[in-house]
C-alpha cells in the first residue's frame, strides 16, 4: 500500500551482537599470579621452615619472571595486592607494587597446602623420583595422602575462606593475590565443581582469572603465560 508519500517501509528487525565479557557491577576481578621459580632444593638442604612449610627464596630466573609478570600487570592496573606468608610471593610481588606504589597485604589463607613430612623441599624429590606415595596422591587427587599432609577439607576451606575474604574487601575492583600452584588449583577446581587436581600444575608466574560474585565465582582464565615468551 502506498500513499502520497511513498511506499511504506518494514521497520528494521532487532539486532542482537556479540559482546566482550564485563564483569558484573560489584564483583572482584581477582588475578591469581603464582609466585616466579624457586630455588633448586638440594638432596639433605631442607629448605627454611615458616610455620612449618618450606620457604624457598627465587631464584635468578624467578627473579626475572616477577619483572615481566610485573610488567604486565601494572599495564592492566590493580587497585590490591596481597601475598602469602611465604617470601617467594612477596618477592614475585615485589616489582609490581614497586611500579604501582601499592603496599601488599599478607593474607595467609593464600599459603601453599600443607606438606607434611614432605616439607623443606623433600615433596620435590619423592615427585620426581616416583615415589609410590606421590604416584598415589596424583591417582587420587590428594594432597593428605602425605605423611601429616594438611586434610583436604581444611585446605579446601581455607582458600574459600581466603578468596572470599579479598572480595569482600574489593568489591567492584581488579586484586592481583600472588600464591602458589596449590591455592590456584585448588581455587579453580572449586569454581567449576571440577576433579580435585583438574587445575594443578599452573606454571611459575602465570596468571589465572576469576571474577567473584557473591552468588558464583567466574572462571575467565588459567595459565596465562603470554608475558613469558617476549
């Protein structure tokens, strides 16, 4: 049908396009960098103990693997920085809250699982050389079949506690939480509702990714090594 103006037009049907992921209002984008490369443990040397865990300084690569990690994060920008008891943290933290002027915050709910009687470097060998023990906690997903090894269920629910702890207090902003690849496994095993073990083995100063809500917590990244390899 058509009238002095001309032919009527059909309007435009609805478009709905792709959009990038935005967190949302309110939640915590917490970046889960673990610490850069320790010192070698040498066979009969343990390691120094804090709280009864190994306490390993970085060594020279890890040194240089916390510049680049470093570098990377001060471009995204953070508003936090926390770290675990243990110095490998505070030292891979250390150039990023130099650039930043940031002052990191000590939350030890972000230490290491608990070794037991395989503290001080002694979990490196028996991994290494294949002992029937460590063969068994990786069939199983297991940390506490060690000797005096921390029980999963504690573990399990300090990390809860911890991660939920930092977003309480940073709703709304980007918290960078250098811990260790136990906490990083264990933190996104219990976004997903995954097998215990499914994310262990993040890879020395890499970044991993999770945006928290008080109803969810979102994975958006694991492993992140992209600064690494320039």
């Amino acid at each position: 049908m058509t009238d002095a103006a001309g032919p009527e037009t059909e309007p435009e049907p609805p478009a709905f396009r792709q959009r990038p992921f935005q967190p949302p209002p309110g939640a915590t984008d917490l970046l889960l960098v673990r610490h850069g490369q320790s010192q070698a443990y040498v066979h009969g040397t343990l390691f120094d103990l804090v709280d009864g865990q190994g306490d390993p300084p970085l060594s020279a690569e890890g040194e240089q693997q916390a510049r680049k990690v470093g570098g990377r994060l001060a471009e995204r920008g953070v508003d936090a920085i926390y770290v675990s008891t243990m110095r490998r943290t505070a030292q891979t933290a250390a150039p990023l809250a130099d650039e930043l002027g940031l002052a990191p915050a000590v939350d030890a709910g972000l230490r290491e699982v608990h070794l037991g009687e395989w503290e001080g470097g002694v979990f490196r060998k028996n991994v290494a050389e294949g002992h029937p023990i460590a063969l068994r906690m990786m069939t199983e997903e297991r940390w506490d079949v060690i000797p005096g090894a921390e029980p999963a269920e504690a573990f399990t629910g300090r990390v809860r506690a911890a991660i939920e702890r930092i977003a309480a207090s940073h709703p709304g902003q980007r918290v960078a939480a250098f811990t260790h690849g136990g906490v990083i496994g264990q933190a996104l095993a219990l976004a997903t509702a995954s097998r215990p073990f499914a994310f262990t083995g993040a890879e020395n100063a890499s970044i991993s990714r999770l945006v928290i809500t008080p109803e969810r917590w979102i994975v958006r990244g694991y492993n992140d090594t992209a600064h690494l390899d320039t």
